[in-house]
C-alpha cells in the first residue's frame, strides 16, 4: 500500500465536509465498506471529490439497483457541493448525467 502524503488543501476540504457528512470507510486493503464522500487531491491544486459505496451484495435480493446507487451518487455529491460553497469554495460539477458524479473544488480567492 503507498505510504500516505498529507495535503493541505485536502485536508481543508475534508475538514468543510466532515462538519455535515460521513467519510467513506476503506478495509486494511483498500476496499470501502461505509458510503461516504472521498476527497483527493487534483492536478490543479484543487481536489475532486466524489461519493463512494460499498459494492452491492449480488445473491441479496433486496440489494439497491444500479439506477438507485446512481441517484444516491448524484444526491451526496449535490449535498457536498452545497457543504462547500457555504464554506467558501468554488465548486464545478462533473459528470451530471453519468453514473459516478464528482466534484472539482478550489479555495475561493
């Protein structure tokens, strides 16, 4: 597993989130077991942030679909756009009609 790098930024943004949302939770190996958000750092010294689940239960009967894992994707990911531009960030929305939104944010100047 790669050794962790703390980011400012990052750690700015999650800390916006924190006050309101859930983090998503990871096992020792990487894979999410509790829904909620995931911020990394982007390539123009912003972050991305996006929602993230745990992988359905495929022989669960009542497991949620595709089309309601995606309409949850889209509400967090709107609930933290919101998180955020209350806190001062300026935030791009991306991917509004995929599967998998996400969000580009920067510290407003």
């Amino acid at each position: 597993m790669p050794g962790f790098k703390f980011s400012v930024i990052v750690d700015q943004a999650a800390r916006a989130l924190f006050a309101k949302h859930a983090v998503s939770v990871d096992d020792n190996y990487g894979k999410c077991i509790g829904s909620g958000y995931a911020v990394d750092e982007a390539r123009d010294g912003g972050v991305r942030v996006s929602h993230r689940m745990p992988e359905p239960d495929l022989l669960d009967d009542d497991r949620m679909s595709d089309d309601e894992m995606a309409a949850e994707r889209h509400e967090m990911v709107a609930a933290y756009a919101q998180t955020l531009e209350a806190a001062g960030w300026t935030v791009e929305r991306r991917g509004p009609r995929s599967r998998k939104p996400y969000l580009l944010a920067r510290r407003a100047a």
